[in-house]
C-alpha cells in the first residue's frame, strides 16, 4: 500500500490586511526595524498571516544579488549585512508570542558564507529568548559560499530545513539562469541525510507540462525531502514572467495525491499556497 501524506486543506484565501493583530505585528516589526519576505515578495497572504500573529522574517535586507524572472524581491548589489539584525529578531518572535517562526534571506552571494553565519546566529538568540520556540530556516542553495556554509546552518539544528526548488526543473535554467538545479537538489538531501527534516516548494502556471511537474517531485523525493507545496505562479509586476496558465482545484489535487503516493509525508497543494503560509500545519505542529 502507498504511504498516505497528511493531507492539509487548502484553507488559504485573500484577506485585506488590518485589525489590531495586523497592527500589533506592523508595530513589532517598525519597531525592531525588521523586514518580510510577506512584504518584499508581494505575497497574496499578507493580510492573513499578519492577522494571525504571524510573519515570516526576511534577513540581510531587502536587496537579492540573484535576478529571478518571476521574484517580486529587489536585485541588485546589497549593502553589508547588520550585525544587530539576529537579536531583534529573536526580541520580535518573543514579542509576537510565537511558538513556530519561519526564517529567510535574499540570496547574498557576495558573502563569504552566503550568510549561513546570520541563519546559526539568529537561530541560536531565538532558542535564547523563546526556548520553547521551533525554528524552520528557508535558506538559499548556498552555491557560491565556502564549502561550510551549509554544515554551519544546520549545525544551529533547525527544526525544519526548508530550500524552495521554485519552478519545475525543466525551467530552471529559463527561469532561475544564477542558480543550478541539481545544487538546490543537494541541500535538500544534506538536510535529510543530517536527520532534518527537508521541505521544499515550487510553483507551476509557467508553461511546464504535466510531466515537468511530477519529474520535479521525484528529483524532490528521491533527495530526501519530505514537506512540500505547490502553488500557483501569480504575476507580482508588469515586468515579471507572464503566467501561462491557471491550474484549477482539481489539478491541485492530483498534485496532491501524486505526492502522497511518492511518499511524502505531507503536502499542501493549492493555488495560494505558499512556501511558509501555515508552515507549522505543514510541519505537524
């Protein structure tokens, strides 16, 4: 018999942001002078996440050295790094009361360890203050980095290693021509093979076929990633990739079931899921 992956309902569904929990969040986060991957990227879930106490943090500032044809995220060549940006984010997870946070980055490849140092650093102040707290990093694939970049993040140990594959992996090279496939493919089984559990993500609506789209799933598999989400691309700016298609509910579905068949262990599939949107549901918190 198959292995069955938890089935998480597509609950997702826009919301206008506001209501004194958005505020109490937009306050926190003025205030500790923080930045969001929620706000960055354009996510469609802003107003719910917000609503519900939550965000997920993005560090080393606002500016990605990589240049994405789908991402809604600034690129360029970013300022140095704040040293004091760890702490205030672990001040602002014990602020908000969090009992799971989702930690990111822009890529820094201009960084000697891809700013692998920031991800331990900031993990390590959270256990500090809010030792009841668990952790999912949702780093970059580290390619250009020292070869230790890696081992230090999770040598912070993680609750949930999280590296989103992004697009199908006939696209890659069309869509993400800085980053390289089969390294994205080798975070995910380092975090397996390091007894992590590998999450990982991608989007489709970018003119894969069916067959791109499972292919993805068993190079996902096959590396031992475990958590995974499938969402529909959204057009975030005029100058972004165009969409190709939608893909219906229907079609999110058998995603689903693909997956669970494959044996991941859980897997939302729905066209607002995104990669850290109700990440503890995914974790089985």
């Amino acid at each position: 018999m198959a292995k069955v992956a938890r089935s998480i309902p597509d609950s997702c569904s826009f919301s206008i942001p506001g209501g004194p929990e958005y505020t109490r969040i937009k306050s926190i986060l003025a205030r500790e002078k923080l930045r969001t991957v929620c706000i960055e990227a354009r996510c469609p879930n802003i107003g719910d996440c917000m609503c519900r106490g939550t965000a997920t943090f993005l560090l080393m500032g606002p500016v990605c050295t990589r240049n994405c044809r789908y991402c809604a995220v600034e690129h360029g060549a970013p300022g140095a790094p704040d040293p004091g940006e760890p702490r205030r984010v672990a001040r602002a997870v014990g602020q908000m009361g969090l009992d799971y946070a989702v930690i990111t980055s822009v890529t820094r490849d201009d960084l000697p360890d891809g700013g692998a140092g920031i991800f331990a650093e900031t993990v390590r102040l959270i256990r500090e203050i809010s030792p009841g707290c668990r952790v999912e990093l949702l780093v970059p694939d580290f390619l250009h980095a020292d070869n230790g970049a890696l081992a230090r993040v999770l040598g912070s140990r993680p609750d949930v290693l999280n590296h989103n594959i992004e697009v199908a992996g006939s696209l890659f090279e069309k869509l993400r021509p800085m980053g390289d496939y089969r390294r994205s493919l080798e975070v995910l089984r380092s975090a397996a093979e390091a007894g992590y559990p590998a999450k990982s993500g991608f989007m489709v609506g970018f003119g894969e076929s069916e067959r791109d789209v499972y292919e993805t799933m068993r190079d996902l598999r096959d590396a031992g990633c475990s958590l995974l989400t499938v969402g529909q691309y959204l057009r975030s700016s005029r100058e972004g990739f165009p969409v190709h298609r939608y893909y219906e509910p229907a079609e999110f579905e058998e995603i689903r079931k693909a997956a669970a068949h494959m044996g991941f262990a859980a897997a939302r599939c729905g066209a607002m899921v995104r990669s850290s949107y109700h990440a503890e549901e995914l974790a089985g918190c």
